[in-house]
C-alpha cells in the first residue's frame, strides 16, 4: 500500500482476475517483495517477525506469499477490486495465514502511527467526490463487513499485536514509561518489555483492540493530511464510521448483535488474563474488569453472551476516551505537580465534531436505560450487563477527561469563529434531555421545554461542567468583538441555552449544596472519594452508594479540581459583574452595528450619477471609515443585531438584571453618538497635545468597538499619488494649478469674501470649510486645526482615470448623435454650470466640495 500514491482510493490499471484463492497459493512472490524490501514496521511489533500468538510458541518467521502478492496489487488494481479480493482472502484463508497480513492491513487502512503512509485517507473520502469508492470503504469497514469478519476470526485465535506506547497520548505515555500502571483497565495487563534488540515498551492487544486503537487514532496521526475547504468533515466516511460503530456496539435499542462466529456454535472467545510482564505502582486500586467479573462466576466464557457485547462495546469506549480526550493531564489543572511532558496537542475542528458525535450518542445510549424496577431485589436480578454499563457510562468513562478536554480548549482555541465547534460540543454535553426517547407534548412545541426536575442529578454531578466554562465562557466572550455576526450568534447559543426554564434554579440549588458546611466529610476522604478510578471497568469495586446530594456535588469538584478548589460562584458577585460588563459590551456593539449599517446606507445612497465626476471627499482624503460587515452586507448587521438583542434578553432572565440599570445602561450606550449621528470617538482626554486615549479608550479601540476617522490632514495637493491616478498629469496638472492659484490668488480671495451668490459660489469652488471640522475626529496636534490654505483652484480630480475614463465615454456617446468634441465640450461645462449653481444655491456648507 506504500507504493499506492497519495490518493489509495484512485483506480489504476485494471488487471485480469481469476479464482483469487487459488491464484494466491500459486503465485509467487515477486523478485524484492520479501524482508528485505520490508517497511520498518515501527517499535511496536511490525519490524519483519511475525506477532506472537498467546498460549502457543513463538512463531517462526517466514516469507509470506500472501502479503507479497497483495502489497503488488496495492500498485496494480483499482481500489474496488482491491477490496474485493481481499473479501476473498478473509474467506478462504485460514486465521494462521491471515494474521501475518493483519497488521499490513491496518497500516494500510489507516495509516502508519508516524503519519507519513495515509492510507485510504477516510477523512477526505465523500460521497459527493467518489460515491464508488465511498460506498466501497464503507461496506468493507462496517461491522458486519469483511475487516470485522477478519477481526473476529483472528479473535477467536487468540493472537496478539504490539502497539508502540510511543504513539499514546501524552499522559498514558509518560505514565507507562515511569512505570506507573494508568487507571483505565484497558491498559491493565497488556504493557510489555521489548525483545531483545527491541525498542521502546509496547501494549500487546487482541485484534479487535488492535484494530480499534488505529482506526481512532488515525483521526490524531493523520491530522496533518491535506484536507480540501470544499469537504465537510460531518460527511466524510471516517465521521460516518465513528457513528456506525457508536450504534453497532453501543445500541439505544435492543442488545449488541453478537459477532460472527467461523466455529459452528461456538463464540469469540474474550480476551485472558495476562501476567505484567513489567512491575508496576498503581495510583488507584486495581479492579477486574466487567469480564473477568463475569469470568470468576461461570464456567464457560461461551455460555454468556452478554459478556461478549459489554467487553466489546466497554473496550471501544475506552478507546474512543482514550485515543480523543485523554491529552491532558489531570494534574496540570490540579497544579499538584509538574506535568511529565510537555502537552502540546491541539485539538483540530474535525477532532472536535467527532468528539461531540460522541457525546451526543452517549446522552442517547444512557438515556436509554430502561426505567427501574420498583423492588430493588428484582432489580439486582434482572439488570442487565449493558443496563448496568448505560448507568455509569458517562460520569465514570467521560466525564473526567472531557471537563479537562473543554477547559483546554476554552482556555487555548483561538479566539474566532473555529470556536463555534467547541462551543456546541459544550452545549450537547450540558443538555442530555435533547437526547431523551420522551417527546414534548405538541401543544407545547411553541414554548420553551422546561428542564425537568429529573435532570437535577446530572447538573448536580456536573457543576462544573455548566458553571466554571459558563465563566470561562464568558472571558472569551469579553475579549472578542460582538460586532462580528460569527461572535454575536455564539452568544446568543449560550444565553438561549441557559435560559431554558427551571436550568438557571437547579444549578443554584448545585451551587448551594455545594456551599453547605462539610459536616460528615473527614478531610482525609478526598482523594479517596474524590478522585475515584473513572476510566476503570465500570463493574469495579466501588465505594458504598453515596445518598447525601451534597456530599455528591462536593465529590464532583474537589475530584476535578482537587481540595485547595477555590470555587467562583456562577450566581454570586463577581460573576454577575462579568455579565453586566458583558451587557454593556453588547449594547456597544449594537450602537456600532446600527452605525456601520447608517453609513453603509449613507454610502450606497450618495452614489449617484454625479459621482462619476467626481470623487467622494474619502477617496481624496484617505479615510477609512468601513468594517468587516461592510463586505458582509446588511442582512449580516440585521443578524448580528437581532443575536445581541436576544442575548441580552437571555442574559436578563438567566441573572435577574435590573431592568432600570440596563435602561440606563443602554441609555449611556445610546449618547455615544454625535451632534450629527455618527459614532463617537474613542474615550479620550483633550489636553494641549490633542486627544490622548483613556483606557477605556483603548479598550474601545482594540476590541473595535469605536476608532478615529483615520484620515489625511495635510496639503491634499501634496498628498501622495494613487493608484487610480497617473503620475505624470498629477505632476503636470500640480503646476498648471500652482501658477493659476499664484497669478490669481488676490482676485480669488476678493470674490470668496463677497457675501452674494458669486462669493457663495466661488467658496464653494475654491475653499474648503469643514476642514478644521474634520481634523477633531483624530488625535492629531492642535496647532493642525490652525493651518487654512485659503482659495485655491484644483485640478487634480483631472488625472483619475476615472474622471478620464467617464470623459471619453461621453464623448464616445456624443459621436453617435453627431456632436463633435467642442460641442460635447460644451454641453458638459453646461451641466455641470447647472449643477454647481444648484448646489451652491441649497448646500453652501453641506460638506467639503474637493476636485
């Protein structure tokens, strides 16, 4: 597969196909195809030797024929052939034979660990693109297709594989390698030294971990992979996998389909017990897992079949955590110690949406739980394993590792709208009633959903998750600009979900059991109560049933954030400030998109014919008076509006805001305009020097929500040339106009002070009167306003291309009706004498007339 380019799926040649087994027990392999031309296979067992099968010898190595051929068809066949083929294979080879191609298969698949073999590249594959391929991909990778088949045959062998812990997540990784066994049992027993002339430690898995830990990690190692902006990640064959396996193993309805079997009426035995091939300090007790449990009391793995679908379906959630969420130490949030390596995973978007595809299947599967039987003794009869599996599976397999995973990202994703991804993964995870089987009723479809009261134990259990990133949350929030309709809808998601009825009250009511005195909770009970084995099999032993709510809530964050936890009311002052600076934050915002959108009215109205002769002052000047949502378009300022208006409603209901202090609140927002309409300037003092900036001040101006009208002050004769001019005429036309303004300077200052209609309209031809007007909206030196250049004439308006482009088009225009150029000449001097007597007549002082 190494050989098959950067895009595996792509057809080649096709070659002629016979009977596929008989052919590839005949055929030989190809000159070079043998161990010497062997990929190193990395420190985890895939370096020429050939995994070692449990309870049996050692195997002997061997050049394998199997795996030479189908490594020359990766170069040779188009991608649907290849896979059927290998359907081929799966059937008619034995397992002995099977399991030395295994591992190829995988990398092949997948992609190798380091990242530099893509493999089928399931993260780019869609439909839309190559529907042949896709559907291909997907039928060979689903649960009952040929790879599981594959799977589960090499399974009921009992061969093992090595994967490097050298590809683990951080924490697992530096835990293993300090000899610290890691709480989670899927690393239990599993960890072994290199043989000899080997690198680095490996975790020996059975073929169903071995396959699960590539196919989950492949979405980290291959990361890198170029990704075209056209795909959608939620459409891809990797995020249709994810989802197919999620509702394979870990059902809402009925039972886990039980594997296929090559043995007639016999099942896949479960993976044994292993003896540590390295000793090991544990940090927590170590628990048997739900297999073994059911192991110790039956004599036959075979005669319980429940066995089987919990050991599957707990070993790929253990994996999906695992592989996904566990980058981040709990300690580095704890500041109990030093992390042991440097943590530098980021987290990408598509990481993200698979992520939150996981949460929200798990709300579904454990909001599955069949209701509980009155009699507490026919409970303990007839619960089943994957009952019992879906009332522990989040707060004892997730919870932990994706608080620490959401505070990463709250605290290091950069502040833009790629945040969007993180945020609705938060808001799934804090609403698991969407998820619930039970409808509204219709009559109420109109009206929010109250929260019900039955969910008080899953915020309670989950405080931090709804209150600390609520902070967290909202810090971003304070630093982001809210003019922008990306930001203005993120808050809008937040407040519209806190703002479901009865939500607000019952995380009060977990702030205060919380905040209820420790009466009965020894201090040397923490750790023992708080930091519990959350990744462990969840048929471990446990601590007694705890039945005191408070000491539950008190469980829940000091086991997150350790005892010395100094907890930040989501309700109590200081919060509640951030709110109300976020308030005032919105109204801004809102004051500069009702701005933005007047000048962008103000813009497209003054376009008229007119502006073809001339330029508008900004053009001439320099200013720059626009913003992003210029290019947006006004629909985006409406949207942006209406997310800030409804926030801010959200936000009065969630904390009770006074609604006279957010009057006058506004109200202070609303004087942020001008005598004349247009936004304020930013906070500053005036002082000899001019205006200098306050902090609020540059606070304003940082987050965008106020500037000064940056714009040219100086001599616009002498300002530089632009683009849309040519050079020479500038320079030509700057003399013509410096000898006319030199020869009559003394009759132009004669006519510009006469009082009648004349001296209007020369002044309105040769000054300039708004120019000290203009100069206060920046922060320029006083002595700037006092400079006045007097009546001038200007002709630099004729070296645009403009002007220039527009004149010979109506002189083109003029031939058609046969009026020669000194008449064209004419007419134009004609009109525009018309104009000018017109707007001299109404708007003398309108605004600054410059050519």
């Amino acid at each position: 597969m190494e050989a098959a380019g950067p895009s595996p799926w792509q057809p080649a040649a096709p070659a002629p196909v016979g009977e596929a087994g008989q052919r590839w027990r005949q055929r030989p392999a190809p000159p070079g195809s043998g161990d010497a031309e062997e990929r190193r296979q990395g420190a985890g067992g895939r370096n020429g030797t050939a995994p070692q099968r449990t309870m049996a010898g050692p195997h002997l190595q061997q050049p394998s024929f199997l795996l030479a051929t189908l490594k020359a068809d990766c170069v040779n066949k188009p991608f649907a052939q290849r896979c059927h083929d290998l359907e081929t294979v799966i059937e008619e080879f034995p397992a002995k034979e099977l399991h030395s191609i295994f591992p190829w298969l995988v990398e092949s698949i997948f992609g190798s660990l380091d990242g530099i073999i893509v493999g089928w590249n399931l993260r780019c594959l869609q439909g839309r693109t190559n529907p042949t391929e896709y559907s291909v991909a997907l039928d060979f990778l689903d649960p009952s297709g040929p790879m599981m088949k594959l799977v589960y045959k090499l399974q009921a062998e009992e061969y093992r594989y090595d994967f490097p812990v050298s590809y683990l997540p951080g924490p697992v990784k530096a835990s293993i390698q300090e000899q610290v066994l890691p709480e989670c049992s899927l690393y239990h027993n599993k960890v072994q030294f290199p043989s000899s002339g080997g690198l680095g430690l490996n975790l020996a898995l059975n073929p169903f971990e071995y396959y699960m830990f590539y196919f989950a990690i492949s979405l980290i190692t291959q990361k890198n992979s170029p990704i075209a902006h056209h795909i959608s990640p939620s459409n891809s064959a990797y995020f249709i996998l994810v989802d197919t396996y999620l509702k394979c193993f870990l059902p809402t309805e009925g039972s886990v389909l039980p594997p296929p079997s090559s043995n007639p009426g016999g099942a896949i035995p479960s993976p044994t017990p292993r003896s540590p091939a390295v000793p090991f300090t544990s940090y927590g007790m170590h628990h048997t897992s739900l297999l073994k449990r059911h192991i110790a009391h039956q004599p036959s793995v075979n005669a319980d079949p429940a066995s089987q679908e919990i050991w599957r379906s707990e070993t790929l959630l253990q994996i999906f955590v695992e592989m996904w969420l566990h980058h981040y130490s709990l300690e580095m949030y704890q500041k109990m110690q030093s992390p042991h390596v440097k943590e530098s995973f980021k987290p990408t978007e598509e990481h993200v949406l698979v992520v939150r595809l996981l949460v929200k299947h798990l709300h579904a599967f454990s909001n599955s739980l069949k209701p509980e039987p009155l009699s507490p003794s026919a409970h303990s009869h007839t619960a089943s394993p994957l009952e019992e599996f879906k009332r522990v599976v989040i707060p004892r397999f997730v919870q932990q590792k994706l608080y620490i995973f959401l505070q990463h990202c709250f605290g290091h994703w950069p502040l833009d709208a790629s945040f969007r991804a993180v945020l609705e993964m938060w808001l799934s995870y804090l609403q698991p009633w969407r998820y619930a089987p039970e409808k509204p009723p219709q009559t109420a479809e109109l009206l929010p959903r109250s929260v019900s009261e039955k969910w008080a134990a899953f915020i309670q259990e989950n405080l931090l998750m709804y209150t600390k990133l609520f902070v967290g949350f909202l810090n971003r929030a304070l630093r982001t600009d809210l003019v922008s309709p990306k930001n203005a809808l993120m808050v809008f998601r937040v407040a519209k979900v806190f703002a479901q009825p009865n939500l607000a009250e019952m995380i009060l009511k977990g702030e205060q059991l919380f905040l209820e005195p420790e009466l009965v909770m020894p201090h040397r009970q923490h750790r023992l109560f708080m930091t519990p084995t959350l990744s462990g099999s969840f048929f471990s032993s446990w601590p007694p049933t705890i039945t005191d709510a408070s000491f539950k809530v008190k469980s829940h964050v000091y086991s997150l954030e350790g005892q010395d936890f100094q907890y930040k009311q989501m309700f109590g002052t200081e919060v509640r400030n951030l709110v109300l600076k976020l308030a005032q934050l919105i109204c801004q915002a809102q004051q500069t998109a009702k701005s933005i959108s007047d000048h962008s009215a103000e813009t497209s109205a003054s376009h008229s014919f007119f502006s073809w002769f001339k330029f508008t002052p900004s053009e001439m000047n320099g200013s720059y008076t626009g913003n992003d949502l210029d290019e947006i378009g006004q629909d985006s300022i409406k949207k942006t509006d209406e997310y800030l208006e409804k926030a801010l409603e959200y936000l009065c209901q969630i904390f009770k805001l006074n609604e006279a202090q957010l009057t006058q609140m506004m109200m202070k927002c609303g004087t942020a305009q001008d005598e004349n309409g247009k936004k304020q300037l930013p906070d500053c003092i005036e002082s000899e020097d001019g205006l200098i900036l306050t902090p609020l001040g540059r606070y304003q101006m940082i987050n965008g929500l106020r500037r000064f009208e940056v714009q040219y002050q100086g001599d616009t004769e002498l300002q530089p040339i632009r683009s849309y001019e040519n050079a020479t005429l500038v320079r030509l036309l700057f003399r013509l106009s410096s000898a006319l303004n030199e020869r009559f300077a003394d009759q132009m200052d004669v006519l510009c002070s006469r009082e009648d209609f004349v001296g209007r309209f020369c002044r309105y031809h040769l000054t300039n009167p708004h120019i000290i007007q203009k100069i206060r909206y920046s922060p320029v030196l006083k002595d700037r306003t006092n400079q006045n250049w007097g009546p001038r004439i200007s002709l630099r308006f004729l070296a645009s291309y403009r002007t220039l482009v527009s004149l010979l088009m109506m002189y083109f225009i003029a031939s058609w009706f046969y009026i020669g150029p000194v008449g064209c000449t004419f007419i134009i001097l004609l009109g525009y004498f018309l104009y000018a007597v017109i707007m001299t007549f109404f708007y003398e002082g309108w605004k600054p007339h410059e050519h």
